[in-house]
C-alpha cells in the first residue's frame, strides 16, 4: 500500500511541475521519478525477502515445538501406562 501512496505522489508530482517546467526540467524530474520507483520496488522485494525468511522460520520452530509435545505425549502415555499396570 505504501508502495502505491508514493508512487501516486511522484506521478502527481511529475504531473504538476510539468505544467510549469521546460521540457529539459520534466524529463530530468521524469527521471527522478522512475529513480525513486525504481527504489521502491527494490526495497519491497528486500521486505518481502525478510518476512518470508521470517515465516519460514517461525514455520520451522512450531514444527519442531510439536514435534517436542507429541514426544511428551508419548513418554506421558508410556508413564501412565506403567502406572496403570504397577497399580
């Protein structure tokens, strides 16, 4: 979304000055703009990159979490079983 806002500001931007720049000011701000898109979406895809290492970390540690419950579960039903049988 903030992707969209910016780049929704520059082309406002763009089409403000070119109303009152030459055509040398409009192709330099021109520039600029596809400059800063440019920018931008480098920076979306770094973003995106970071959540999804993130989330496939968090993957991997809930998995390894229930992995650890259900050994638990396991070694309590053995428990009770025993228990059971002792009794």
């Amino acid at each position: 979304m903030r992707i969209r806002i910016a780049a929704l500001s520059a082309v406002a931007a763009l089409a403000l000055s070119a109303a009152a720049c030459t055509e040398a000011e409009q192709d330099e701000t021109q520039a600029d703009a596809n400059e800063a898109g440019a920018s931008l979406q480098e920076e979306a895809a770094q973003v995106g990159s970071a959540i999804e290492a993130g989330a496939k970390e968090v993957a991997q540690e809930i998995d390894e979490g229930t992995d650890r419950l259900a050994e638990e579960a396991d070694e309590q039903e053995a428990e009770t079983k025993a228990d059971a049988r002792g009794n």
